[in-house]
C-alpha cells in the first residue's frame, strides 16, 4: 500500500508540474522540456559512461552541454533570436565539430580506459536524446501560434499506451513479445495499448479539434508503433548496461529518461508527419 501512493503522489505531482510548463506559455514549455531533455541526457551517461557507478560528473556536464545544443539552437530560431540562412548553418556546422573535439581532449587529460567508447556515447546522446528534443519545437511552434495541445495530445496518447500495455498485458498476456530484451512484454499487451492509444486518440479529437480528425488518428499510429519501439530500445539499453531504472529521481517510477523513452523515440516520426501536412 507504501509503495503504491508513493507511486501516486509521484504521478500527480508529475503530471502537475508537466501540465504547468505546457500551458504556462513559450517559456515555462522551453524551461521545462530543457529540463527534462537535461536529466534525460544525465541519466543516459550514467549508464552508458559510468555504468551505474558515480564516478565522473564532469565528463556527464560536457555530454549534457553537447546534448542540448540541437534543443538550444532550435529555441532560438522558434524565438527568432536567430535567423535561418546560409551563414548561420555553415558557423553552426563548423561549430559542431569543437565540440566533438573537446569531448576527445577531456578524455586524453582523464586517461580512461575506454576514451573513444566515452566520446562515442556523448555523441549518441545528442542524436538518441538532444535532437529529437529539438524537434519537438518543431511541433510545438509555427510562425506565432504555439501548440501546446498538441504536445499535451501527444504525451496523453504515450502514456494511455503504456497504461493500456501494462492492463491488458497484466491481465491476458500470454504471447511473449521480445523475451531476451523485456520478459515481461507481451503482444496482447501491446494490442491493448493500440487500442487505448486510438481511443485517446478518438477523445483528442472532440476536445482539441484545431487538428483534423485524420492528424490525431495518424499521430495515434505513429505513438502505438514508435513509441512502444522506443520503450523497448530502451529496456535493450537497461540489459546491456546491466540497469533496472535509469534513475531514481521519481519514487516508485525510476528515473526520467524511463518515463520518457517512448515519447523520445516517437517525436521524429510526429515531427516528420506534422511538417510534412504543414506543407
């Protein structure tokens, strides 16, 4: 009974602070999901880098600080602090590669004993976790008119997916889905958060209609497949650095990357839909 309104309370207050930085306006969303985006990053490099053991934050600080960039740079262009053109994409280019490069310098002065493993996942942290960070400013900004509905949208359909997953799982799962990478996964599980998905999906459409019908449906696919594609990419992660949670930062949840690997791995497949119908 403990650990079950532990796992409650986690959840409101959760839910509280993400309702909060969505409709509080262009910068508590950009605080907010820089903030997530962050400990994402932190929690990966603690896998991957340190394996768990607390041995090198500095190394972590400069992973993190490279992984934000593509979010960083895609806030000032949405804020147009910057302007898109052919200058600024080649200094924006030739400074990717510094920052590359530091990574490469801290791990001759640390002496590790796998360097290029090191600077290998610092990278993988920007492309697995930074950019599609980045790209949901994509979705949540065109011109002046900010989105937050459908971010919201987006997140309600990713949860209702693991919910609908775990119920029906739970209850009726028999069939294993990928027992070597998440044991417990089965595909009427994963059937059961299809259905939750679309029925979110269907709800969406009634109280946010500033989207098409089509779009909700189209983006409730896109979540069903990617986002529980995601989940187990990053169960396969857990195995191989030999993990249980990302984190700890959310009691009775583990940590924050674990709450939000579907929706991570889900956002470029959304963002490519939705600016694809922007035209």
């Amino acid at each position: 009974m403990k650990g079950l309104l532990r796992r409650a309370s986690t959840a409101a207050i959760f839910v509280l602070i993400m309702l909060g930085g969505l409709y509080g306006g262009y910068y508590s969303f950009i605080l907010l999901f820089a903030l997530i985006t962050g400990l994402c990053l932190w929690e990966f490099l603690y896998m991957t880098i340190d394996h768990g053991k607390r041995r090198d934050w500095l190394r972590r600080i400069l992973g993190v600080a490279f992984g934000l960039t593509p979010f960083a740079l895609a806030v000032m262009i949405h804020l147009n602090w910057i302007k898109i053109n052919d200058t600024f994409v080649i200094i924006t280019a030739l400074l990717f590669f510094p920052f590359i490069f530091m990574a490469f310098i801290y791990e001759l002065i640390a002496q590790s004993e796998s360097p290029f493993g090191n600077v290998a996942f610092i990278v993988l942290g920007m492309v697995y976790i930074g950019a599609p960070f980045a790209l949901l400013d994509f979705i949540a900004f065109e011109g002046n008119t900010f989105y937050a509905n459908t971010i919201f949208g987006l997140l309600l359909m990713t949860w209702f997916n693991d919910t609908g997953a775990y119920i029906v799982g739970s209850k009726f799962g028999k069939t294993k889905l990928l027992p070597r990478i998440s044991p417990n996964k089965t595909w009427e599980g994963s059937l059961g958060g299809v259905f939750f998905t679309f029925l979110t999906a269907l709800v969406l459409c009634q109280i946010f209609p500033e989207r098409h019908a089509v779009d909700w449906f189209v983006l409730a696919a896109i979540v069903a497949v990617f986002g529980s594609v995601g989940d187990l990419i990053e169960s396969m992660l857990k195995r191989s650095v030999g993990v249980k949670d990302s984190g700890n930062l959310l009691p009775g949840h583990g940590g924050v990357l674990d709450r939000f690997d579907a929706f991570i791995f889900q956002l470029p497949f959304a963002a490519a839909y939705l600016l694809w119908v922007r035209g």
